[in-house]
C-alpha cells in the first residue's frame, strides 16, 4: 500500500518510516523543506509546506496515496503549548484531510495527544475521561479530532485518531526530561530533577511507531486510540534506572527543581483498547532506557 | 477614542457602530470585501481581509486604533457550527491581536458565545461553570479566548470576552428562530415549531452591543463576561408574544419539529458579573419582538 507520512523527518515520524519499511509498504516521506530532505534509498522524499493549502492539494493530487500518517505539527520545544501556531495546524490538518480524500485516500491515522485529556482524572481512557485540555496545544488536537472525526464519517474514510503519551527514546528533543538526565549524566555533571514522585505513561518511540503502523495496518476499527505502556512509572524510578546504566554516575538531586501547584501526580494511559487490537509493546522500560543511555554515551550523539 | 470594529458589517457591527457613534467615539469599521462598504457620513470605512496576515498588519499600522472590538467570524447559518473556517478565524483572531498591538492599541473586546460552556449545566457562570464546547465552533472560540487572555496579560492589554447568548433584533439571518416565526406570520403561513418548553437567554441586539461598548468604554475590570439578559423565556412563550403582534395570525404547531436527544433543556447567562458594572439592558423582550414584529411587516424588509 502507498503511505504518505507527514512530519516524515521528526522524532516519531523517522521510526514510522522504518516500521512501514519493515511491513513492506510503499513508503512517500513528507518534509517541510528541500535541504531537510535525507539521502533514503528505500524512502521517496517528498516536499511541501503543509501551512499551504496549495501546495498540499499538489502533492496529494500528484502522489495520490491510499493511507496517510499525518504526524506534522508544531512543536518547538517550550513553545508549542501555547503557541498561536497550534491554529496553523488545525486548519493545516483540515486541509491535508479534504485534499487527501479528493485524491482518493481511504485510510488515514493522526497523532493525537493524552494533553488533550482532562489531566486531573488520573488515569486516561478514550471513552470515558472527558477530553478538557489545559493548553492551547492540547484544546486545538481535540478540536481537529472532533473534525477529523466528522469529516470522515460523512466522507467514508477510515480514521483513527492515536492520542501518544510520553514517547521517548534516541531523536527527541534535547532538553526533554529523559535526554536532559542521560546528557546530564554522560557528561558527569549533577542532575537537578523535582521531587520525581509523579507517575507517567512512557514508552519507546519504535513502540509507538508500530501502534501506529499496526493501527494503519492491522484494524479495522475506527476512533481514538490511546498509544501507550499501560504502565505507570515513577520519574524517580526511571532516573534511577538511568543513573545505572553509568559506571560512576554523577550525584542526581530530587527536589531541586520545584513544579507547580497544578502538576498532575498521575498521566496514565489506559491502553486496554489498543491491546484488543493485538498490539503489544516491545521494548521494555529497562531495555528502552540502557539502550538510550548507551545512544548517548556515544560521542557522536552530542 | 478612536475605535476599529471589525465585523462592522455583521448583524451585531451595525447596532456596535450606532452605539460607539451614540457615544461620541471615532469609529472605524472594517469590512471584508470592497463592495460590501457602506456609504455613511460618520463612520469611516476600511476594507481588509482579516485571513490575511499582510492585510491585517498592514491596516493595524495605518489606522492605529486604540481600541478594537472583534465581531468578526465565520458565520455562516447552519454550516459555522462544524466548519473548518473556524481554524481560520481563531488564526486571525491572534494575528490581528499581535498587530493591534504592535501598532500601539491599548484595549480588546472581542465577541464569544455562550457555546464556549458545557450546556449541561443550564444556568452559565464565568468563574465557575466549565467551558466544554460541544461544537468545533464552540472549542475554536473557547480556545482563542484562552490564548488572548494568556497574550494580553503577557503583554500589558487590557481585554474583555464577551460570550454573547442569544441576540436577536431587525438585521440577523432570516433562517434563524425568531425571523422564521415572525416572516412566517408576516406572510400568514401557519408556523411550524418544536415543542417549545426549552428556556433560553435572549437579549435585543441593540443590548448586546450596548454591553460589548460599555465594556469597552467604561470599565476596568478585564476578563470574561456573559452578554445576556439573565432571564429565562420560553421559546413557547416567545413564539405566543410573536403572534400578538398579528391582528390574525396564523396558526403555530408546536411540537412540528423534532429536537434532538441532546438539546439542552435550559441555557441562561448568570450576569451578575455584567451587572455589577453598571450595565442594565435597555429593550424588555415585550418591547423588543413588537418592534421586531412591526419592522418585519414593513413590505421593504423581506
């Protein structure tokens, strides 16, 4: 099947890329700028800026792919939350979708966000935990959902709508909780962290590329998706594990960094959707992060 | 003060001009397209396309008002609820704040809608009932309005967000509640209605604009205000003060149009936060539907 991949050269989108490979797919990388173009044998590059309408109505009527990963949006750390961008992106979106079903796609799988939720339930579930996004980020994804939603049911595509938790793994953004520890470490400096009491969802960046690849792949059913362990890990924990991936590792200081009166204890995805589907991870939090740690051990990672 | 108004064409513009002209302000209105500019002695007339950053910036910079109120919108009856021109407009709505600003404007009042708030709750307050839009419509301005507020405080504006409810009055689309019942009357053709019991907030268009301006003019408190009546009527009750406006009016069926599962049985403003400035709407519904009734019977209205 010929797959379009939007944000093809972001953190997520490079894995998708190398899970649709692996299934076999015709794979068609979408990248915002020529010179962010790689050299990909097995990937076919291609270049628009989906901030226009034009230039997005071109390449679908010039590709015309059967499915479409749609991971493009703003994201600049610090910035995205709140970020006037976010509105680009939903009109953005609203216009990838029509121009790809005008050019006859079928299927299409967009990454949501567990920001869209209402953080104080605790534990997240697609059909039952209100959806009241603190952030201007997370308010636009769940009204992009609700028109993704409706444009696809009075247009008969298939959709799903993949709300991603905490990924992590090689590739992300640098100052990000996991890279900043690991940095940190690698280079013998102390790590100021907060108390590390909260409880997240994390899972590898490869396992959330194959939920997404699978849910293109291998469902039929259509709607939200919650693309997470299911696992709740403490960030002390999880420092903790990296700090062991280190023969002498620099002292780590809990408290040191406050967070604010309206931090949520517990962000956990109740994944028992995904897994009816037959998905399951397969990197564990233990192997995920002394992998990653070795990634930046490596001097070439900085 | 000289004061841009933009949706100055609109159904509530044109009561907004009256009101700021009535006050003996500077009034510049903005339209979207040439054609649709008004000749009028006492309100001057600009003309930009607000989805248009380079228009937006470039009228902000030549005019330089020092206040504007923002009526503009993607209006369209029936089809404004779920459209994707809403993405549009919550873009705009922050481009044309940026620009406002960086041209040296001091204060915003922009329109929202009671659509913003969870319409379960019945009887909606600023401080305490949740904003949970049910419409991408509702979801786009809720969302805008958050990003106002967190840019005006950043950067020293004074704001105002007025969630109008229901306004009616000579001027609004023919196909909405109010105009349908009365041409209907107008042109003796029996009249076809729900069952009616629902309780609404309705409040004359020449009240809502009269609110938007004292909002703008005579108080200092920012922040979100309910533009309404405060008063619940029944549709029914609506409709019966409709037909005593006919020396023989045509008969009325309620209960002829379905509603649906989910319409709220009850949607009022608390407005005591609009109250407590010193506002108090000048039009009683009585008043107001009479006058709309004798404004519809004139042969030149239809």
């Amino acid at each position: 099947m010929k797959v379009l991949v939007t944000g093809a050269s972001g953190f997520v989108g490079r894995y998708v890329l190398e899970c649709l490979l692996a299934q076999g797919q015709e794979v068609l990388a979408l990248a915002s700028h020529a010179n962010a173009l790689p050299h990909d044998k097995q990937v076919e590059w291609v270049q628009a800026d989906l901030l226009d309408p034009m230039q997005t109505t071109s390449l679908m009527q010039s590709v015309k792919p059967q499915a479409l990963i749609h991971l493009a949006w703003f994201a600049k750390h610090g910035l995205f939350w709140q970020a006037a961008d976010n509105f680009d992106w939903c009109s953005a979106t609203a216009h990838l979708l029509h121009a790809f079903h005008t050019a006859g796609g079928k299927k299409i799988v967009i990454a949501g966000t567990c920001a869209e939720y209402d953080w104080t339930q605790g534990v997240l579930c697609e059909d039952s935990t209100p959806t009241h996004a603190s952030s201007v980020y997370g308010k636009c994804k769940d009204v992009t959902r609700q028109y993704v939603q409706q444009y696809c049911q009075e247009n008969g595509l298939d959709w799903v709508w993949g709300r991603v938790f905490f990924p992590y793994g090689p590739g992300e953004p640098a100052m990000k909780f996991i890279p900043s520890v690991l940095h940190a470490l690698a280079q013998s400096q102390p790590v100021a962290c907060s108390h590390g009491q909260q409880l997240r969802d994390y899972l590898h960046v490869s396992d959330v590329a194959s939920a997404l690849v699978h849910l293109l792949l291998h469902t039929q059913t259509k709607g939200v998706f919650n693309i997470g362990s299911g696992q709740a890990t403490r960030l002390m924990d999880m420092v903790n594990i990296c700090t062991k991936a280190f023969d002498s590792p620099s002292p780590v200081h809990f408290g040191a960094v406050k967070v604010s009166a309206d931090e949520p204890p517990v962000i956990l995805a109740d994944t028992s959707k995904l897994q009816a589907t037959g998905w399951q991870p397969a990197v564990s939090l233990q192997d995920g992060l002394a992998a990653y740690a070795e990634f930046v051990k490596r001097p070439a990672a900085c």
